[in-house]
C-alpha cells in the first residue's frame, strides 16, 4: 500500500509529520491493506493566511484493488483535526464499500 501526501502552497508538508500521517494511516486502514493498491492525502488551508473557522482541510482518497477511487474530505480548525476526522470517514466508507462487495 503506497501513501502519498500533497500539500497546497499554504500547508507546510514536514517529513515528521508525513510519517506519523503515514503510521496513523496504516494502523488505521491495516484490515483494509490487501485491498488496497495506494493512498493519496491533500491538506489544504482553504482561506491562506487569513483566520478562518474550519478552515483547514483533509482529503483522503483511497484506491481499493478492482473498484473506483473512494474519497472522503474533513473541514477543522487544525490540519490534526481534518486528518482525524478524514480518518474516521474513510474507515467507516471503506468497510461499508467492502461489506458491499462481500454481499455480491
């Protein structure tokens, strides 16, 4: 399972923090790993240097072996926040969607 991290120009991307995304993404997602070909995050800051509420935001799409790409996106007041968020989502999607793929 690769992981990829992308960052807007307004998001500083530090390899420290990549790799604690990285360890949390796969702890998280590890029932998943076989069936799952790659990872991609986007943190974005949605108003730049401005101050904004929820303005900080985790996209997190998955790529399942065989199945369309499955996104899922989090607004927060913290780029933490966003990825803790986006991270429940994406759990909660990709077990439905492979539930799903059981039944058939």
């Amino acid at each position: 399972m690769k992981i990829q991290f992308n960052t807007d120009r307004n998001v500083e991307g530090h390899e420290r923090a990549e790799a604690y995304f990285s360890a949390e993404l796969e702890t998280a997602l590890a029932r998943f790993e076989e069936k799952i070909t790659r990872i991609e995050v986007h943190f974005g800051d949605e108003n730049s240097a401005k101050f904004g509420v929820n303005d900080k935001r985790c996209l997190i799409e998955v790529r399942p072996a065989k199945l369309q790409p499955v996104v899922v996106t989090e607004h927060a007041d913290s780029v933490e926040k966003a990825f803790r968020g986006a991270l429940d989502k994406i759990k909660k999607t990709l077990a439905t969607t492979f539930e799903k793929q059981k039944a058939f």
